[in-house]
C-alpha cells in the first residue's frame, strides 16, 4: 500500500512536482487550426506540451520555427521530443549526425525551451532500427546528444526517452525498469537529468497498487524509481511521458486497442483520481504528459479512444 511514497520528507528533486501535460500533434494543423487548438487546451489547466520533432536531412526548420511560436504565444511551454526519422524505422541510429540535430536545435531554440527528450521508446526494437534493443547503444545517443545540446543551451535539462511498458525480457523488447537499470551499468547517468516512463493504465484504475514486472499498471512507474533510487539517482525526477487511459467509442469499427479499453466514464475518472494520487504520494514525479489531444492518424487507428479533444465531453468539460 506504501510502495513508492518516501519514508521521510523528501530533499529536493530537480524535475519534480506534478503538473499537468498533453501530447500533441501540432504539425498537422494549418496556422489558424494550431492557434485554436493551443488556446483550447490552454483553457483546460494544461501548463505542457509535448510535441515530437523528427530528425531528417534536410530539416524543415521553417516548419519547426513556427511550431515553437506558436506554444510560446499561447503561453504553454514546449517541451521538445527529438525523435528519429519514422520513415527510416529500420535503420540504425547514426549518432553523429543525430547529435548534431540535436545541438543546432538548441542553438536555435534554447531561448524558448528548457528540456530537451532525446528520443522514443529504445527500449523495443520497433523503436530500435528493428533490431534487438541495445541499451549501451542507445546510453552512447544519449551521451552525444546531451553534450551537443549543453554546449549550445547551458541552461538545457536532458530527459531521457520515454520507455515504452513491456514485460519482455530481450532481446527484441525489454522491460522499462530492467532497460533503465542497463543504462545505470553503461555509464549514462550523467547524460540525463530525469528519467522518462509511459505509466498507461490499460485495463485498471489507480487503485491498483500491485507493483511487479508482469503487471501494467500506472503503479509500474514504482519500478523505475526503484532503480533510480537503487543507483543513487534518487534526487532525479521521473515524468510521464505518455500516460491515460484509452476508451474507444461503443460502435468503433477500428483497430483494436493495444493499450486495453475502458468506458468514457472510467478514462475521465481514472485520469484525475492517478493525478491526484501522484500530487499526494510521488513527490518525485514531474511533468505528467496526458496521451493526447488529438492524434494524427485515420480514422479507424485505436489512438483515437485517447484523443482529450475529442472525448472532452466525457470529462464534464468544454472548449
């Protein structure tokens, strides 16, 4: 019933106290579309949004400079995903180049931005270049990138990428505690200044404590502290990269849910009681980055029993 809540009046934790955030999707909307779409969620409490920039050659910088103004006018603060190329799935990150991306971003941009996410689930190969997932390859991106980002932003915290919730055991996926605990033995801790999870609830509340690899739960974010704190990271901070509940509609003829299903009044509840908790018992928990406000995808892609913007009824809201 305790598992997770300090002992003790916690010291500080850089990165720390809950706040709420969204996932979004800003690069399909046209300027008008984007503008409306910031100052709805805005309206809502949202203080963060998450919005994933993907690494290619050339960059659309254009694009990108018109993304960051956007959050900035809306008063929201951006916090960047630098992502890899998702054309180029099955190929191998190469570091050099990705790390100076990600340095010549936070050149142009370390004004208007304070964290930095370097990448996206590495912790599955679907994630990985399609190949078995390799934590010191990845310790080694993030060790370039975090440098190349420092010396163009002093400023700059370095969150590690948000991995993906598994139970797997390798070598193609590997659970996200036992992935965090490769990084800690590849030496990266000093790359990052917070770790990253994705607490999804899938097919139970937040009063499921239950805390054990072969159970997804939002209480799974236990593990990861764990690690942290078992490697003497325990003053750093864990957000949650994605999280929520997915509740598809009664007549969805889509693609089933791989994150479990729930009915609308269950994701409405669930997502404010799990925020309330984490206030109460994970000082150690930062920014918790809702999933999301309205996915780019078809119509029949299961993302859609996530999308805050669309079930916002559901909630006892409007916009």
């Amino acid at each position: 019933l305790t598992r997770g809540i300090p002992d003790a009046l916690p010291g500080p934790i850089a990165g720390g106290g809950v706040t709420l955030g969204v996932n979004v999707a800003l690069d399909q909307y046209d300027n008008d579309e984007l503008v409306a779409n910031l100052q709805a969620s805005r309206s809502l409490g949202i203080v963060h949004v998450k919005q994933s920039f993907y690494f290619t050659e050339p960059f659309d910088w254009q694009a990108a400079d018109q993304l960051v103004t956007a959050v900035a006018d809306a008063n929201l603060t951006l916090t960047p995903l630098l992502d890899g190329d998702p054309a180029a799935q099955f190929i191998q990150p190469d570091t050099a180049a990705y790390a100076a991306w990600a340095g010549a971003f936070a050149a142009r941009y370390g004004d208007a931005i304070d964290h930095y996410i370097i990448w996206d689930e590495p912790n599955i190969s679907s994630h990985w270049g399609g190949q078995d997932v390799n934590a010191i390859e990845y310790a080694a991106l993030l060790t370039a990138a975090s440098a190349a980002i420092r010396a163009a932003d002093s400023d700059a915290q370095i969150v590690a990428a948000p991995l993906a919730p598994t139970v797997e055991t390798g070598p193609r996926n590997l659970a996200d505690h036992l992935y965090l605990q490769r990084l800690y033995e590849a030496g990266a801790a000093p790359a990052f200044d917070i770790a990253a999870a994705k607490p999804y609830g899938f097919h139970t509340g937040p009063d499921d404590r239950r805390v054990a690899n072969d159970v997804l739960n939002v209480s799974r974010v236990i593990l990861m502290r764990e690690v942290m704190v078992r490697n003497g990271d325990g003053d750093k901070a864990i957000w949650a990269g994605n999280w929520g509940w997915n509740a598809l509609p009664p007549d969805w003829n889509g693609r089933p849910s791989i994150w479990g299903e729930v009915t609308a009044a269950e994701q409405a509840a669930w997502t404010r009681d799990t925020f309330t908790r984490a206030q109460r018992e994970w000082p150690w928990l930062g920014r918790m980055f809702l999933e999301t406000w309205e996915p780019n995808a078809p119509e029949d892609d299961p993302r859609w029993g996530f999308s805050l913007k669309r079930n916002i009824e559901n909630w006892g809201l409007e916009i």
